[in-house]
C-alpha cells in the first residue's frame, strides 16, 4: 500500500487518515497547530451538526456545480451515520440536522483521534508543509521539522475561513506551486455590512423575512427565515446562505443590494388589502398604534422615520400613495451591502483549487500524479447545517481510499 501522508489534521485530514489506514495504507498525519481538529470544537456552537439527512446537489457550490455531488454520493450522508455509529457516535435528529447525541463537538473529534490511535497512525503535530515536491515514485515534503519522503499525498490544508489559530493560505500556496488554478477565495456563511447608517437603532432586533441578493440588479441568490439586523448589517442563517454570493459579486466590484420582505408568505394584493382593512377598523388610531401587535417597535419607527411620516398622524388619513409607498418599505426593504465580514468571522469560503485541476472521481490532481485534495482547499463549500463537514468526509474517505488503493 505504501506511505500516504495526509497534510492537514481538520476534519478532511483525519477522515482521509482513517480511511487510508483502515486499507492498508502506513498513514503519517502532519498538522501545523499543537493538536488536530481544533475547527471541529466549534462547528454546531461546539454541538457539531456532523451532517444533515437532506441532500440534493444544491446545498454545495462550485464552479463547476456537478463536483461537488460525485463526491458526496461516494460517502453520503447515511454512510457518513454508519462511519460515525461504528466509531461510538449516536446520532441525535433534530429535523433531518444531526449531532452527536452527547451534543458535544468534542466528543465527535475524541473519536476521530481514538480510531488514528487504534490504526497506529502517525500524527505530527507543530509540524508545518512549507513545499511538496514531486519526484519519480513519490514526493519529498518539506516541513518545519525537517524533510522526508511520501509516496502518495493528501492535501487537506483547509481554508483561510475561522479564527482558529493556523487557518489561512496554506493549502492554495502549496498547490500554486505545483501549477494548480485557484479561484479567487472570499468568506462565504459570514454576517454581510451594509451602507446605510440606520443599524445601530435597530441593532439586534430578529424577525422573519425573505431575503433576495442582487448584484448589478440581477437576482443572484435568495433564502428565508429568521434575519438578525446588527449594528452593521444583516446576520441571521438566510444572510449566511446568501453571503457567499454577495461576497463574490462584492470581489468582482459588482454593486449588490440585498431586498429583504417582512411578509413574505402574503401576496402583494393581499397584503395592501390587509392594510386597507386595519385601518378601516379602527382609522382613528395613530400610526405609531396601527403597527402594534403587527411588527416590533423598532422595524414600524424606522419606517415611519425612512418614509417621512409622523407617528402621530391617523391612519384613515393616509394617502394611496402613502400607503403604496410604506407597504414598499415593508415588502421590498433595500439596502446596500458594502463587504462580508473579515475571514476570521467566516465558517468557511468560498473559492480555493480549481477542480478543473481535479480528477472528479478519485480526487486526485490531474497534474501532480499521486496528489490528492480533500475539504476546503478546494473550490466546494456547502449550506450552513451540516453540509461543509458532509463535504469534509466525503472528500477526506475518497481521497483516503484512492491514496491508499494507488501504485506507488
């Protein structure tokens, strides 16, 4: 089976380790912090939603969009359960959304790190890959702790997203330099900031909502559910489902907009209608009492205050075109989004090794024969739910095993 050594201890890197292992393979793991899978205590608010039963090719993004789920149906998510099952793992489902039934991050890494253990696997941690280069038969790595030899090379380097100490460029310097494409890298599950300078007065308020981005006045990506306005900006999953679209569209210097609705679930007519009819009941009632018990208090007063209306004028005597003008603040609420916050705030990016680069099937590089990628140096990222640690075991067991399985 020969020597496979895995450059990178995340998620990717230590599946790819059990996986090649676990064939045969003698396993060397170098990892650049002082222990392995710090990023994974974090995932899932340090619960780890180690994957979700929902899949289709749509919760991952690429350049090339067909990648990613060749992948993904070679480890899915029921043989991602089984894996992890067999390691100690008792899954807890909380609609389709899965966690270690201890609800502890910790304790899906713990499991990882045992079976390395039990495969005699050799981890080299403080141990930083500076240049892999190619020779007949193998590789001759070069690290902070000195130089020595592969036959087979895993590259799971991850990306530069999260605060974790050793996150960065590693994994794109190290394939540039073996001739590999990468696509430009932006934050992508990240809080997104806006122009206007109203936020700080409506800072924390939550409240369902539909949410389109646009980019140069095209619609380039839309989700719903429960946004969070900051000091800022925009949080909130839908804004993370949406933001690595807004960032890339921000990188190629688009001008982007974000159009939030407050009642995305009435019709347009409908909704006037529902208006018109409130105030038919009870016209005497101000503005600022006609919104009670129908939005919070912080959302009617700055659309009051962005549609020049007094709190104290009576509702029966607004205008058509003042009713027009304040449903429109409602349902089509503009606002201009100037950056994604910084990769230290991001859970992953968007960008990284071209796949084109990439065997589609075994993940090996199509030009570094003995190369193979795994997790978020490559161009893949996923929903936020599970979905980037799916992408993570997936390509960590399909590169593992295509390492291992390999001539040397």
């Amino acid at each position: 089976m020969g020597n496979v050594t895995i450059i990178g201890g995340g998620a990717s890197g230590l599946t790819a380790a059990i996986t090649a292992a676990s064939a045969g393979a003698r396993v060397t793991l170098i990892e650049q912090n002082d222990r392995v899978g710090k990023k994974i205590l974090s995932t899932g608010n340090g619960r780890c939603n180690y994957t979700n039963m929902h899949q289709e090719p749509s919760c991952y993004h690429s350049e090339d969009p067909s990648f990613p789920w060749g992948i993904i149906r070679q480890f899915d998510a029921g043989e991602t359960v089984k894996f992890f099952r067999e390691l100690g793992i008792f899954p807890k489902n909380r609609e389709g959304y899965l966690y270690p039934n201890s609800d502890q991050a910790s304790s899906v890494l713990d499991v990882l790190r045992m079976e390395c253990r039990r495969l005699h696997t050799e981890i080299r941690t403080d141990c930083r890959c500076t240049e892999i280069r190619p020779k007949k038969n193998g590789f001759r790595l070069k690290t902070t702790s000195g130089e020595f030899s592969a036959d087979r090379v895993v590259l799971a380097a991850g990306s530069a997203a999260s605060a974790v100490a050793g996150s960065g460029d590693l994994g794109y310097r190290l394939a540039r330099q073996l001739g590999h494409r990468i696509v430009p890298v932006v934050p992508a599950l990240v809080h997104l900031r806006c122009r206007e300078h109203f936020y700080k007065s409506v800072s924390a308020q939550r409240e369902a909502a539909a949410l389109q981005i646009f980019a140069d006045q095209v619609c380039i990506a839309r989700d719903q559910g429960e946004i969070q306005l900051t000091n800022y900006g925009i949080s909130g999953i839908p804004v993370f489902q949406v933001s690595g679209a807004a960032a890339r569209a921000l990188y190629h210097r688009q001008s982007v907009k974000a159009v939030l609705d407050f009642m995305p679930d009435m019709e347009w007519e409908a909704f006037l209608g529902f208006l018109k009819e409130r105030i038919r009941i009870r016209p005497e009632k101000t503005l600022e009492e006609f919104f009670v018990g129908l939005f919070p208090k912080k959302l009617w007063d700055l659309w009051l205050r962005l549609g020049g209306l007094p709190r104290i004028q009576a509702a029966g005597t607004l205008t058509d075109g003042q009713m027009e003008a304040l449903a429109r603040l409602i349902r089509q609420f503009e606002t201009n989004v100037t950056a994604a916050n910084s990769f230290a705030q991001a859970q992953v990016c968007r960008g990284g090794v071209d796949t084109r680069d990439v065997d589609p099937r075994t993940l090996e590089s199509r030009l570094i024969p003995g190369l193979y990628f795994a997790g978020e140096v490559l161009d893949v990222d996923g929903l936020c739910g599970g979905y980037n640690l799916q992408w993570a075991w997936s390509s960590g067991h399909v590169a593992g095993k295509e390492a291992a399985h390999a001539k040397a």
